[in-house]
C-alpha cells in the first residue's frame, strides 16, 4: 500500500512540474481591451513582443498571438474575424487567408475540435501584416463558431512600423587599432 502511495506521490509530482513547464513557456500577458458589448473576453492574450500596446508590428511580417479562451457550448468549428479602424473612424475587414482563419487546426498544446462547454484553450493567431502605411491600428479580433456567434472578442492597439529590411549594422572602430 505504502509502494502504490508513493508511486501515485511521484506521478502527481511529475505532472505538476510538466504543467508548470508549459506555463514557464508561455509568453507573458498583453495587456489587451474588451470589445463592445457583452462579448465573452479571452482569459488570456499573448502577443509575441509586446505587454502594453501599442504593439509595434512589422509590415510584411507575421505577429503571433497566443488566445486562451473558454467556450460556453459545443463547438465544431470557428473562424478568426479581424477588424481595423485607422485613424479613429475608418472601419473596414481585414481579409485573412482560409488557413489563417481557421482556428481549430491552430489550437495548441493537442487540443482540437469538437470544444465542450466549459472548457478552455489556446489558439496561436499568426497574423499577416501587409505592407501598409506605417500608422497607428485599432484591431479587434473575433473568434465566431459554426453558428455565427462570438465565442470570444478582444481590441489590441497596434502601430505599423518599417522593419529594418534585414540590414545588419555593424559598429567599426577606427581608434583602437592595434
């Protein structure tokens, strides 16, 4: 009995400190808004780089947000809506490509669809910046399920910067010479 105990010690050990590794992995919390109304928050949202908006984002590149969320109902299948307001009046949908927008197959740590109430997830959002005007963005990112109703909705500030072209710069010195 003594044997079984200690067996069931270890095991309970080694999954708290996988669980804790996984967390140790995650990149800390952005500090993202609510979108209007009611709709269900995230708990969580990571965007890689960036802990206080506005987020600096290349043009031409890809931005990774990590979304965890927690689903009401039976979910078999959801969609990544974006929207963006530039200049605090123009709204317009941002398009993003079928693979993109789809979430179940980026849902991470081995989760996938169907989702059950109650339970939560992380979806990686690998976002496509285009070549844009560099300004300042208001994004609001909505994941909608098979029935066309928010399962979560978030706004990130995010300022469109020119990357340095992959230019290494290097720093030569002359005087120390020897």
């Amino acid at each position: 009995m003594q044997v079984k105990a200690s067996i069931l010690t270890l095991v309970s050990l080694g999954l708290l400190a996988f669980v804790r590794a996984a967390d140790a992995e995650k990149l800390p919390a952005t500090d993202v808004k609510r979108c209007s109304g009611s709709k269900p928050f995230p708990l969580e949202v990571r965007v890689e780089g960036c802990l206080t908006p506005p987020c600096n984002i290349v043009k031409g590149s890809t931005q990774n947000f990590e979304i965890d969320f927690a689903v009401d109902k039976y979910i078999t299948e959801m969609t990544t809506l974006v929207k963006a307001t530039t200049l605090g009046i123009i709204t317009v949908p941002y398009e993003l490509p079928a693979d993109v927008a789809a979430v179940c197959p980026n849902l991470m740590y081995g989760a996938y669809c169907p989702l059950y109430p109650t339970e939560d997830v992380t979806y990686l959002f690998s976002f496509p910046i285009g070549e844009y005007p560099e300004i300042g963005v208001k994004i609001e990112i909505y994941l909608v399920d098979q029935d066309k109703q928010v399962a979560t909705c978030f706004v990130c500030d995010i300022k469109v910067v020119k990357g340095n072209g992959g230019n290494t710069f290097y720093q030569l010195d002359y005087l120390n010479r020897e």
